[in-house]
C-alpha cells in the first residue's frame, strides 16, 4: 500500500475525545483526496479507547513502554506514510486545516512546526503562564543551546518525511521526544520551516 499521509496521535485513556480527534483527521483526508492513515500509539489505556479507536478506523499500535515519547515513536515505526503529521488526542490541534503542513512536505521540506503563537488562540486555549511565560521561555532556551530557530519548541502539531525521522534516531521516551525531535532535525540541517496554527 503506497500511503502518502499518516496521521500519528499518542494516547493514554482519551476516551473522551479520541472519536472526534479520528473522525477530523479522516475527514481532512477524504475531503483532500489524500491516500492516507490514522496511527494510535497507545501507552495502555483502560478506558476503552484502543476499541473505540479500531471501531473507527484506526491503526493502533499497543505500546508497553510509557511515556509520551515511546508511544509517538511506537506509532509512527508502524506508520506506512510517505509524510507523518503528529497531534495530540486532547482535540487542541486543528486536524481538518492539515493542507499547509502536507503540501510544505510535498514541496521538499522535510520538517514542518506548527506555530501556535502566530495562530489563532481560542479564549482559555492556552493557560496564561504557558503562553506567555513557560513556552517562550523554554522555546529560547531550546534555541538558544541547540543553534535552532523555531518559534514555539514544544507544539505536538509538526511534520515529517518518514525518511527524515529514520535518519533523526530518536531514543527519549517522555515529553523531552518533543525537544529531541527539533534538535536532532536541526543537527541534521533538515529543511525546517513553520506554520501558523490554532489551538482549542
């Protein structure tokens, strides 16, 4: 099967909105013409959503290593994509406006961070301290000791060839895999770029 698009989440007992985090990204592909896929990583949930997640189309890769980074890593080695597009399954990322991430990968870059500070931002999306203080802060810092230039370090939202990311390596388990990602890309000079995106 020659998959264009994997859409990857990581879960852990998100029952409560996995459903419409699915039904968005399978709705972005259809309403695209996108030949493409949804990736559950899960971590051992016990809330029943690896059932939910399979009754609606979802690969999902069982995961026994925890953290968020083991079950990402663990999704995205099953992903058959020729492009993966990573996102949580809280439902904050906007999975139906997935275009400027997809078509930037198609035309050569070969990683793509969402931006959620030159997004919109919903009322209460985004704790005050996160926003103005804890993701500034440490986006600095990442660029700071890293020689990167992003503008928000720690958005799940972003894009990868499955290429690039064979060639990143990747090996950190917990939340730190959202830091490891853009240093190991930056390291490898990858074409990087950034867009803009909502957050709920």
């Amino acid at each position: 099967m020659n998959l264009e698009l994997s859409i990857v989440m990581p879960c852990l007992n998100e029952v409560e909105t996995i459903a419409i985090c699915i039904e968005k990204a399978h709705s972005f592909m259809q309403n695209n013409g996108v030949e493409g896929e949804v990736v559950i990583g899960d971590n051992g949930s016990t809330d029943g959503s690896q059932e939910l997640a399979r009754s609606l189309g979802a690969k999902v890769v069982d995961v026994s290593i925890k953290g968020y980074g083991s079950a990402s890593r663990g999704a995205i080695e099953a992903a058959e994509g020729k492009y993966i597009i990573t996102a949580d399954t809280d439902d904050s990322h906007d999975l139906k406006n997935l275009l400027p991430f997809l078509n930037l990968l198609r035309s050569g870059y070969q990683f793509v961070m969402g931006n959620r500070f030159k997004g919109d931002k919903l009322d209460n999306a985004m704790p005050f301290l996160h926003r103005y203080v804890g993701n500034p802060v440490l986006t600095f810092l990442g660029n700071l000791f890293f020689k990167t230039n992003v503008g928000d370090f720690h958005c799940g939202l972003r894009g990868f060839t499955k290429t690039a990311y064979n060639d990143m390596e990747l090996k950190t388990t917990g939340m730190e895999f959202a830091s490891e990602i853009v240093v190991k890309a930056s390291m490898l000079n990858l074409k990087i770029t950034e867009v803009p995106t909502t957050v709920f």
